[in-house]
C-alpha cells in the first residue's frame, strides 16, 4: 500500500495540493496499486524544516503524525517529494509502525543535501 507523507491542513489549503500525494496517486495508477488518503496525518502543524540542523529537525517532527488503525499487519511505500535529513520520514514511519504497520519502506523523488 502507498501512502504519502501529507502536508498539515493549513499548508495544504495555501498550496491547494499535496505534491506528496500527487506523486503516490501517480505510482499508484502506474502500478495497479492503493493509495488511500487519510491513513497518515500529521497531528500537529510543525515548524518549515528549511534552516533547521537535523537535531532540530528531528525535534520538530517528533510526534507530528498519526496513522489510522487500518494500516496494521500491512506493508507500506511512505512517498515523499524530498528526502534532506530524513527526519520527517522518520517521524512519519514511527507513526506507522505504532499503528501496526508490518513494515514501512521510504520512496522519495529527490534525494537533497549540501556539499558543505
């Protein structure tokens, strides 16, 4: 099952789309597979990541997200557009393995970091 790492309600209705969802909606059709909106959430509006050290990072998103009960015992692609420090994904996969997620495994378009 897919399962795209989503935007908070406030950010979404500024942006008016979720390109994490857009990206899992893609893979989905493209390889005759589900992926539900609404199975992960993020529970509380966080902090933009941009600036952030990867302690901070991961400080930020601790606990942000919630997954649905109807994730337990299934094996899940987590799909987000940027991968930096990893912590948002992370946090994100934590909240699906409490939820009883088998297993969470992480797809990213973009993979991003800093040659500094």
């Amino acid at each position: 099952m897919l399962v795209a790492l989503p935007l908070h309600n406030r950010r979404f209705r500024e942006r008016k789309y979720d390109q994490a969802q857009l990206l899992a909606g893609g893979l989905a059709q493209a390889t005759g597979r589900e992926a539900p909106v609404g199975l992960l959430s993020r529970a509380r509006e966080t902090r933009r990541q941009v600036g952030l050290s990867e302690a901070e990072r991961a400080h930020n998103v601790a606990g942000a997200f919630t997954a649905s009960p109807s994730v337990a015992g299934q094996d899940i692609l987590l799909v987000d557009d940027v991968l930096t420090t990893g912590a948002t994904v992370r946090a994100a996969a934590i909240a699906l393995r409490e939820a009883g997620a088998t297993r969470v495994e992480i797809l990213t378009l973009a993979r991003a970091f800093s040659l500094t």
